[in-house]
C-alpha cells in the first residue's frame, strides 16, 4: 500500500512538472505543448514507478 501511495505523490509532483514545462513551450506553438505534455505524462507514470519501487526497497524494507 505504501508504495502506491510514494507512486501517487510522484506522479503529482511529475504531472505539476509536465503542466508548467507544456505551459512554457505553449507560448511558441500550442501544437507542440499538447505533445510535449502527453510525451511527459507518459513518462513520468514509468519514471514514478521506478522511483516509487526504489524508495520503497530502500527505506521501506529496512524497517520490516
């Protein structure tokens, strides 16, 4: 359960990213905004979960 919610945390901070970094490229193409954000919210749902499972192995394992 704990991972899930490591995973939910950063997959907010990732999105919050994504969404000031597609507001960035969107004042030189909208077009390229709604891409760049699916791009980067693709990838922060793999890199959350690597993250999350790391985390979780590392200080989570130790206290068990």
């Amino acid at each position: 359960m704990s991972v899930i919610l490591i995973f939910a945390i950063f997959v907010v901070v990732g999105d919050a990213l994504a969404i000031g970094l597609s507001s960035i490229v969107e004042r030189f193409s909208e077009t390229a905004s709604l891409f760049v954000f699916l791009a980067l919210f693709i990838l922060v749902f793999w890199i959350s979960w690597i993250c999350a499972v790391r985390v979780a192995e590392r200080f989570l394992a130790r206290q068990t």
